[in-house]
C-alpha cells in the first residue's frame, strides 16, 4: 500500500497531457521544466455493466508506480467512488497503461503516476 502523504512530501506534482488535455498528474519531478513523462498507451476503464443498469456513477483516482522502463508494477486507488466495481474498473485499466521510460538527468527514474476517472451516464 502506498503511503500518499510521504509520496506528496517526496515527489512535487507535475501534470501530463494526453491529446493536449490534462489527464494524468505525476508526482515526480520538481518543476515544469523537467522533462514531461509520455504515455504509449493509454487504457480507458470499462464500464461495469452492472453499475451501469444501476445507474451508479462515480468519480476514481489512482496512484499507479510505473517503473523504469514504463510499466505500471503497483496501483492503489486514492478516492473511491464508493462502488466498487468502478474502482476496480478503473485499476485494471490503470494496469494496463503503458508509459516511454521517464528520464531524470539522463538516467530512467520511476514515477507515481495519479490517473483520474469519472464514470457518468449519458
């Protein structure tokens, strides 16, 4: 389990862009004139059937650790939507993610990744 508060304290918050919208905030890297990390494949959640023919809808974040080569290794949701099936739709899709090797000084770095979903029906 991630301890989010010393995560904060460690690594200072820097947003990605996907498409050129925000989607993705990394804490990691200590100011904006770092390198942006790049996502090579982004996974959206599916949703839950049976969430949806109940009409629940909910907001998820989560923490993801991709490590040196980009891979997500570990995930943790941070603010559950209080339906389960949208966290752990929104994990699964997390794990999935794919990111090019984050670069710090020249040398790959892991990064903690916080991924933000909202599930609504239209």
């Amino acid at each position: 389990v991630f301890d989010v508060e010393r995560l904060r304290a460690d690594f200072p918050i820097l947003q990605l862009k996907v498409g050129g919208k925000p989607l993705v905030y990394l804490d990691n890297a200590a100011s904006s004139q770092m390198p942006q990390p790049v996502i090579d494949r982004l996974v959206r959640p599916t949703y839950p059937e049976r969430a949806h023919d109940l009409g629940i809808e909910g907001r998820v974040a989560v923490l993801a650790h991709v490590d040196t080569i980009g891979n997500v290794i570990e995930v943790a949701v941070m603010t559950p939507s209080g339906a389960q099936e949208l966290a752990d739709a929104a994990s699964d899709a997390v794990k999935q993610c794919r990111f090019r090797p984050f670069r710090r000084d020249g040398a790959a770095s892991e990064v903690y990744a916080v991924f933000r979903f909202a599930f609504r029906i239209y």
